[in-house]
C-alpha cells in the first residue's frame, strides 16, 4: 500500500517532528530536508525547519498540551 501525496506530507513532517521531540536533531535535520525535498513549501516543514535552525529546545513544547481537550469549566 502507498500512502496518498496529501498522508506523505503529513508523515514526512511527523517524522522530523518527533526526532525533534526527542533531541534528536540530527535525525530530524534529515528528515525535514527530505520533506522540503518532496514539497518545498509544506508549511509544517517549513515551521519544523525553523524551529531546528533556530535551536528551540523540545522542553518548550511541553506546555502546549496543558488544558487541551478541556472546557473552562474543568479547570
């Protein structure tokens, strides 16, 4: 089975994301650049890629997920 070019994307940029995610920059480098390869403007490739040639530590991600999924009324 070969996944469809709009689920590649997504995979493509799923990938570097999680290696990032786990400090392994490295891994995510190369994997980010052959998403840009497949498709230039990806925007979540591009946000990846800025976030790996700016430095961000993935410690700073740990707050996004705080209160997701929850109603004013659940804190």
């Amino acid at each position: 089975m070969v996944a469809r070019p709009s689920r590649r994307y997504g995979l493509a940029t799923t990938t570097p994301f999680a290696a990032w995610l786990t400090g392994d920059g490295a891994q995510a480098l190369i994997a980010v650049e052959r998403a840009l390869d497949a498709d230039p403007c990806y925007p979540m490739a591009r946000i990846v890629l800025d976030v790996l040639e700016q430095g961000v530590s993935p410690v700073h991600w740990t707050g996004f997920g705080e209160g997701v999924g929850r109603g004013s009324d659940d804190k």
